[in-house]
C-alpha cells in the first residue's frame, strides 16, 4: 500500500512541479499511462493545469509560426519603384508572347 501511495505523489509533483507529460510520467514511475491518467484526471488542479498548458501552447506554436515565416517567406513588403514594375511587365509580356505564338 505504501508503494501505491507514493507512485501518486510522484506522479503529482513530475506533472506539477516538473511540467512533465503523462506518458512520460509513466516511463519514470513505471505505472501503465492510463493509470497515471486517470489518476492525474481525477486531481482538482488537473483543470486549471491544463488550461494553462493549452495556453502556453496556443502561445509557442504562434511564437514558432511567426519565426517560421520570417525564416522562410519572402519579404512582402520590400520596395516597389517603378523601375520594378516595369522590369515584371516586361518579363511578364515576353513570357506569355512566347506562350502565344509558339
């Protein structure tokens, strides 16, 4: 029974304390992933918990988009002259004359 009990707590301070997943938990522990789940579930901290683990991730995937995009996007909104313009019409207009008349 004493072995039972502290599985419990140690499951309880690796997931609040340490932040760590369930099935992780049950690597440690050594206790099946639904057993530490249902057990983690059945907390009264398990919502509020989750709540803000649900956050923080809402968080990080934006934070990863927005670097994901600066890393691989071009830049939408680099100078355009009319020199610039002029350039992509022209290459534009041989483009489709070639398509034309081939």
């Amino acid at each position: 029974m004493n072995n039972f009990k502290s599985w419990k707590e140690q499951a309880k301070a690796l997931f609040f304390i340490e932040k760590l997943k369930i099935g992780e938990i049950s690597e440690i522990t050594g206790i099946s992933r639904k057993s530490v789940s249902k057990y983690i579930h059945s907390l009264k901290e398990y919502q509020n918990e989750a709540e803000r683990r649900s956050k923080d991730s809402v968080s990080k995937r934006k934070e990863y988009k927005r670097r994901w995009d600066r890393k691989n996007r071009p830049n939408r909104y680099s100078v355009v002259d009319g020199d610039t313009i002029r350039r992509e019409h022209d290459v534009a207009a041989a483009i489709l004359s070639r398509e034309k008349y081939r």
